[in-house]
C-alpha cells in the first residue's frame, strides 16, 4: 500500500490539531484549582486570551501571504513564538 504525501500531512495536522487544542481544558483546571475567586472570569479571561492570540496570528499570517509568499510563514510564526515566550517568561518573574 502506497501512502500519498497528502495522507501523511492531514494525519498530521490531525495529530497536531487535537494536541494543541487538548491542552485548554488542562489549563482551565488548574486555574479552577488555585481558589482565586471567582474563578470563572479568571477562566473566561483565560480563554479570551487564547483566542486573541488565534486571530493575531492569523492576521499576521494572513498579512505575510498578502505582503510576500508562503515561505515567510515559518519566520513570522517563529517570531510570534518568541514573543509568546517572552511574554511567559516576564509574567512568571513578575508574579514571584
């Protein structure tokens, strides 16, 4: 049996899809678990935050294959990577 390229890439994207996308309900426990009150607008806002994210990245990906081509994607979404992390790193030293 002979496994065409486009198998393998949605068997991917699956498997990519469902582990990104399984690790928010993960998150919203632990954040029901800390006992901040009330926990769910500290969830809501968490949540809200996700999706943010989602659209900016997809108005910058949608601007790079507008602006340039496809090969500039990779780039762009490194660079929005880094910043997430920065983001992450800056919010964990200022909350200890």
């Amino acid at each position: 049996m002979r496994v065409r390229k486009q198998h393998l890439f949605f068997a991917s994207l699956s498997i990519w899809g469902c582990a990104s996308w399984s690790i928010s309900p993960i998150v919203q426990s632990d954040i029901a678990d800390l006992g901040r009150s009330p926990s769910d607008i500290i969830i809501g806002a968490n949540v809200t935050a996700m999706h943010v994210g989602v659209a900016g990245g997809t108005v910058v990906g949608g601007r790079l294959i507008a602006n340039y081509d496809l090969s500039v994607l990779p780039i762009g979404a490194a660079g929005l990577a880094a910043m997430a992390l920065a983001a992450a790193i800056l919010s964990v030293r200022t909350s200890h």
